[in-house]
C-alpha cells in the first residue's frame, strides 16, 4: 500500500501502522477493572446463599468496580466501587427476567469494555448471560458445585469460557473448561471452638429435603437414644418445595413421642452468621446427603464439632472416625454415631485437629477467594482436590 510513495512517507505510514497495533495489544490485553456478578441473592441474612454476598463483598478490594445482578437484594450497606442492579421478581415475570439481565449486561458492556463476568450458581442465568458476554468478547466464568447436571448445564458449559467447581464429585461432567478449587469456609465466622461441648447434643443445618435424609437421621438418634439417655438431635432449616414441606410434616407426625421428649427438635432456619452461636454446645453433626461436598460439614469442621456423614466427598478428604461397619453398611451412621460419643477427650480432640488441618488446606475462604480472582483474571491453577 505504500509502493508509490517516497521513503520517509513509508517509514511514517509503518511506524505508525505499528504503534497502532501495539496500543490495540496493550489495550486488549490491559488489566480487567471491571467485575460483574450474576447471583441468587445478595442479602447477608439468606440462609443459602449469602456466601454469594460474602465473595462479591472480598472480591470488590480486587477490582476498580463491581456490578452485581441479583434476583434479590436486602439493601445491606455496599462498598463504595460496588452497586446491585435486582431482576425483577415473581412467578408471572420469571421469562422476562432473563430479558432484563441481558438488558442490563448490554448497557454494562457497552461502557465497561475491561469486564469480566461470573455467574455465581446460576446455570440458567449463564446461558442468556453468555449471549450478550460473546458479543462483547468478554471472559464468562461459571461456578457450579452440585451432583446433578441438568441439561441447561450442559448448555451453559459449552457457551462458558471457565466452569470452576469445589471437588471431583460437585461437577460430575468432564469438560477441558474444569477447575477445581476446592470450597471457601470463613474462618472469623466459623471459628474453631471444641471445648464446652456436650456429647448428646447433635445438630443438623440445611434445607429439610428428602434428598438430605431426614428421615434417616432422625431414626438413627432415636435408636441410639434408647442406649444413650439425653441424646438430641436438633434439626435447623426450612424445606425448598411444598412436596419436601409434607416430608418433614409426616415425619413430624410419626416422631411425636421424639418431639414431645425433647429427642427430635426442628428449627427455623437461621443466618449464617448466627451458626456458631446457635450450635455452640453441640458435640457433633450428623449429615446423609450423597451428593456433592455440603458446606456444611466443611463449617462444622471449622466450628470444632464431630462430623458423622455418608457422604463419599467428605469421607475421601476426612476418613470415617470407625472401620468396623463399613460405609455401604446400613449401620454406618450408628457406628459413627457411637463411635464419636463413645472416644475420650483426649481423642476427640486429635480428630477434630486432624480435620481442622485438612479443611484449612483444601477450603479456606481467602485461598479460595484468591483462586477465583485469578480465574476471573486468566490466571488460575486447579488445585487438583
């Protein structure tokens, strides 16, 4: 294009044809500022999701500016480079809720070129937000940490840029986009505090559904109860369906005996912030979900209370505290039960170090946080756990 011109135009043109591609890589390649999050609910009293809150809030000392698009906000006090846009809500407006995040990720994007975009749990969120994210080429990671896989995952994964989940069993398709980082327990919220504990007291928190087992727990402690005079176990949550609503409301009625003598109690749900306090006299936890790695067995470890589960995540990370009855066995969750309740105190203590030591390495909250703003960032490692 420059043949027919003297030699210093040429010269003039290439060098400033160079430095234009120059600033183009610098500027494409410049720092991201600009962090957008897609969650459930930003509110620091949900009892599910607001760890979601927890990581935006860390997450905002990392960034000039974050944007966080929620279904719902509790008008909590906001850092100040930090702002909620919330969806609209409500059954009849559920369709058009997706429009409006597109709407509102379109109007970031046009302004905040350095962006990049998280969707915190939210598969269905991630499949029209990745629509809007591809037009702007910006980077779209997902968080997922749960056994099912719906088929608008599978959708989300292949339109995602980076999928990150906790451990091998809280994303069970394979997918080249995976990594694995372990989850983030807070250690000032769930402080390690073993002493003063009674050893009838045991505690369960989560969504009362049938797939957590209630059923199961409940008859366990029972039984052992007959043996064991003073064994409780109180159960904190609220279900997530009219059909786990019955489940608990039958098994209610058909351990009325338990309920009237003080073996069975339910709670209401709870804040996280409110857990320690709310469970610190019990001596352990007792858990039959067979899916991915609950949380909450990760903050009864942090909290210093005996874990007694099925669940094969936890159980590769942690051991079993007997090997008499094996975990396929019927009889496993007594066995444990008992075990727990039946060591000394001297070996009470060595299991919960053990197991505080362990989730401190793999799920400590500010190596956690750490971990994903280096995805976010392109520069994450996958901790293999």
């Amino acid at each position: 294009m420059f043949v027919n011109l003297p030699f210093g135009a040429r010269l003039l043109g290439r060098t400033y044809c160079s430095a234009v591609l120059i600033i183009y890589a610098v500027m494409s390649t410049s720092q991201v500022n600009h962090l957008i999050v897609i969650v459930y609910a930003y509110s620091v009293s949900d009892s599910i999701f607001s760890h979601q809150r927890d990581l935006c809030n860390s997450l905002s000392a990392r960034f000039e500016k974050v944007t966080i698009i929620a279904d719902t906000y509790d008008g909590s006090p906001l850092p100040k480079n930090l702002k909620v846009l919330v969806l609209s809500k409500g059954r009849k407006r559920r369709f058009w809720r997706f429009f409006r995040l597109m709407f509102f990720l379109f109007s970031i994007l046009v302004r905040q070129r350095s962006s990049v975009l998280f969707s915190f749990m939210t598969e269905t969120h991630s499949i029209f937000a990745s629509l809007i994210a591809k037009s702007f080429g910006c980077r779209h990671v997902l968080w997922y940490a749960h056994a099912s896989s719906p088929v608008r995952l599978r959708i989300a994964i292949s339109l995602v840029d980076t999928i990150v989940s906790s451990t091998e069993g809280s994303l069970t398709l394979q997918t080249p986009k995976l990594k694995l980082i372990g989850q983030g327990i807070d250690e000032e919220m769930f402080f390690f505090r073993p002493e003063n504990r009674i050893r009838e007291k045991w505690v369960h928190w989560g969504r009362l559904d049938e797939s957590k087992h209630i059923l199961e727990l409940c008859q366990v402690v029972t039984n052992v109860s007959t043996t064991w005079m003073g064994l409780s176990l109180t159960l904190i949550g609220s279900s997530t369906s009219h059909q786990n609503s019955s489940y608990v409301s039958k098994i209610r009625y058909d351990f009325t005996p338990s309920l009237k003598n003080g073996t069975i109690e339910f709670l209401n749900s709870v804040p996280r912030t409110e857990l320690a306090r709310v469970s610190a006299r019990s001596y352990g936890f007792i858990h039959s979900f067979n899916g991915s790695l609950d949380k909450s067995l990760l903050e009864a470890v942090f909290l210093g209370i005996h874990v007694v589960t099925t669940n094969q995540e936890f159980i590769r990370e942690f051991g079993t505290l007997q090997d008499r009855v094996s975990v396929n066995s019927l009889g496993f969750l007594e066995a444990e039960l008992l075990e727990a309740i039946n060591m000394t105190e001297n070996q009470s203590l060595a299991i919960l170090n053990a197991r505080l030591e362990i989730a401190k390495q793999n799920h400590s909250f500010r190596a956690w946080e750490e971990e994903v703003w280096k995805i976010l960032t392109d520069g994450g490692t996958n901790f293999g756990i």
